[in-house]
C-alpha cells in the first residue's frame, strides 16, 4: 500500500482492516507460547492503524495482504487454548497488530474473549492496543464490561503530538484518541493502564505526561 507520511490513521485502519479480514475471519501468522508476563499464549496477527518506527512487526504490518492465514475466532480460541493447556498458562492475548482496527476485528475479538472466558473461566485475557480506534468509537467499549477477565494496556506512542507523528507517521491530531480512550475505559471501571516506551523520552518528558494524564482523570 503506497503511504505517504504523515497519513490519516482513520483511512488507514479502513484500508487495512479491509485487507486483514474475511467475513469474521481475521489474517494471523502465527500462534505462540512467549515468555513475557512470566508466560503467555500468543496469537501474532498483521495489520495496524499505525506504522511505529520502531515496530518489530514493521514489514509485515507494511504489508499484511502477503499473509494468507484467515482463522475464525473459534480457531483462534482453539490454538491458543491448546497451548495453554500445554504450558499451563493462565495468560491470553494478541500480539505483532493491532487488534482493533474497526468494526470487523472488534468484533472479531469480541469473539474471541467470549470464547476463551467460556473455556478458561479463570484466565486473563491482555488487550495490547495503541487504543487509536478504541479511542475513536468510544461506543464501542461497553462491550468490554462483559468480561472481567480482560484487562487493557493502551500503549501510548508519544509524549505530546510532535513526538507521536515523529514514532507512528500518523498525523499529530490525532494523538488525543488513546487517550480518550483510556479516560473512557477507567469510566466504565474496565480495568487498563497506559504504557509507553520510556527509553525514548527523557524523565522530564515523561513527567510531563504523567501530570497531563493525571489532570485528563487517568490513573
Ligand atoms: S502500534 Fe504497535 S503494532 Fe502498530 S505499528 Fe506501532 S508498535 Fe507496531
């Protein structure tokens, strides 16, 4: 997809939902057990409304049509069960995307949460989002108040405008809408925090952005 910077992550996660999708299906390249939280069941996805300079997934989430696995929440569900089950992990999640990019992999993901709460009653599902659109469709969140096992890390790419458009190659105006969405997650009592990569901001910075979360009503 050719993509000019900065680019309007509204029409780019339309485009590449639109690619990452297939009915309720959703394009995945692998699922994995991975160290992280002291031990997690993986399911690594492609396609993201942003394109972080220092992504790991950079060229895969540059271009996600060359993957082909389409899997239907249940096959998603199944797989990562499976390993859990085989490396007793009590942990969930996807990883390497974006896993909310408009109504189809909400929707998608959704699914999935119903169907791992229905089958590990116990577990902890981790939402790892840049919360962009998230923060965009707040009407969308409610949603989440169905599952008290799921808990939300909304990465937030930069501490001002300036620094965000420079990380993502989106356009700064819209680095308000995680945000949005954090405040509107805390509201409804969903548990989520925010998260950022500190070793890219100096400590006054990321003070800086502590007092402005704190003064926008996040904890
Ligand atoms: S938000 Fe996450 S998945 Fe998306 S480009 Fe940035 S680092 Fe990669």
């Amino acid at each position: 997809m050719a993509l000019a910077f900065p680019f309007d992550p509204l029409k780019r996660s339309e485009q590449v939902e639109v690619q990452v999708t297939k009915d309720n299906k959703r394009l995945y390249y692998r699922f994995r057990p991975a160290p992280y939280y002291g031990g997690i069941a993986t399911a690594d996805a492609v396609g993201c409304s942003f394109l972080c300079a220092y992504c790991w997934n950079y060229n895969r989430n540059l271009n996600p049509e060359r993957f082909k696995e389409f899997c239907t929440p249940q096959q998603v569900a199944d797989k990562l069960c499976r390993i859990a089950d085989k490396k007793s992990y009590g942990l969930f999640r996807i990883s390497g995307a974006e896993p909310v990019l408009g109504e189809r992999t909400f929707f998608h993901l959704m699914e999935v949460l119903k169907l791992i709460q229905r089958k590990k009653p116990g577990s902890l599902f981790i939402l790892e989002t840049n919360g962009f659109y998230l923060g965009f469709r707040t009407d969308l969140l409610t949603g989440f108040k169905e599952f008290p096992n799921l808990r939300v890390r909304v990465c937030l790419k930069g501490v001002d405008e300036e620094s965000f458009e420079k990380i993502t190659g989106a356009e700064k105006d819209f680095y308000r809408f995680p945000i949005v969405a954090l405040r509107e997650l805390e509201g409804l009592g969903v548990k989520a925090w925010p998260a950022l990569m500190g070793d890219l901001f100096d400590r006054e910075d990321i003070s800086r952005l502590e007092r402005f979360l704190r003064k926008s009503g996040i904890r």
